[in-house]
C-alpha cells in the first residue's frame, strides 16, 4: 500500500469516527476526480483530494478541482491527519 492510500485509510476512518460519511471513490473513467467524497450530517457534501505532505496535484485534479469549484461545490486538498482533525469540524 503506498503511502497517499495508508493516509487516506486512517483519513476515512477518522471521518466515519465523526460522523461523517466517508466514501473512496474509484473514478477510472474521470482523470483527476477528487479521491474522497464526505457527506456531513448537516448534508453538506464535500470533496476531498489526499496528497502526501510532498505531493502535488496534477494537470487533471486542477482543471476538475476548478470545475466543481465553479458549480459552488467545495474541495479540499489535504496531506494530514491534522487537517483531517479540522474538516471533521468544519461543516
């Protein structure tokens, strides 16, 4: 298991720890679709892209980052469990 899927393992457990329903999404049909999908119990649905703390997004998470962006959809891009901590309180 590379080190991006054993964070973003513990990401969705601490998620689902929270409340928060937490789904990998296995998109082979879209380039660069956000990695997580979270509904919080207010309904809110958020989109989150997991990096290591050296990883970077591609040509593709970009432009698919700014699509959902301009629908007013909300993506994260996150490469900690830290950060994890503070979505789980954030909607």
């Amino acid at each position: 298991m590379t080190p991006e899927a054993k964070l973003q393992q513990k990401m969705v457990k601490l998620f689902k720890q929270s409340g928060i329903l937490a789904h990998k999404m296995e998109c082979s049909s879209t380039r660069g679709w956000p990695d997580l999908t979270l509904i919080y119990p207010s309904g809110v649905v958020v989109f989150v892209e997991v990096k290591t703390p050296r990883g970077t997004t591609s040509t593709y998470q970009d432009k698919i980052h700014a699509q959902i962006r301009e629908r007013k959809g909300i993506v994260y891009v996150i490469d900690s469990i830290e950060q994890a901590h503070t979505l789980c309180q954030s909607h």
